[in-house]
C-alpha cells in the first residue's frame, strides 16, 4: 500500500481533543486525507473470506442435485468463481489504488514538487 498520505495538523483536534488519524481522516470536511488506501486490504479480506464461505456454501448446495453434480460443482464450478471473483475485486482495488496515487503524486506536484 505504500505509505499512508499525512494528515492536516489541524484534522486531529475536535475541542481540545486528539483523534486518532483514521476518525480524524473520516471528520475531514475538506477530503485532504484519503480513508480508501486505509482500508483497502481489510476490505480484500474480508471479500477473500466471503468467497471462501460462498465456495463452500455452492459447493454444498449443488448436493441437493445429486452427488455427481455436486462434486461437479464442488470441484470445478465453485473454484472458477472462487478466482474469477477475486481476480475482478483485486482490479477493482487496484484501480481505485491507482486513481488515489494519482492524485497524491498530483497535490505533491502542485504543492512544489516531490518530496
């Protein structure tokens, strides 16, 4: 993921108080820190998770239809959707990585340059 984009100096304090950095990112009216980048990994593991559970809960039914067609379904349909779903999440995820570089490595530019 690289490393996280900062946050404003005045983001963090509410009345006196400091807020961690995500809850300080998440109350950021002016959207100068991204959350997306944050949580991007718990969001592919928690769809890695869901898939598992998915693969085995098709796999399963298809038992209702007879044992071959459930092996069938167990063995191979199950784990084709199993790849293809987190092939088309993980471009998902990527993309949006990427839209959120771009725009980090943009306000760098247009803050002076790289640092």
């Amino acid at each position: 993921m690289g490393r996280d984009l900062p946050v404003r100096a005045d983001a963090g304090h509410t009345q006196g108080r400091i807020m961690p950095p995500f809850i300080a990112a998440l109350l950021d009216l002016s959207f100068d820190t991204f959350i997306t980048p944050k949580i991007a990994t718990g969001i592919y593991i928690i769809e890695i998770v869901i898939s598992v559970i998915g693969w085995i809960t098709f796999g399963l039914k298809g038992f209702v239809g007879g044992f071959f067609h459930g092996v069938f379904d167990l063995l191979i349909v199950a784990p084709i959707s199993f790849l293809l779903t987190l092939v088309l999440l993980r471009i998902g995820l990527e993309l949006l990585m990427a839209i959120f570089k771009i725009a980090e490595y943009t306000k760098q530019i247009a803050d002076g340059g790289v640092r």
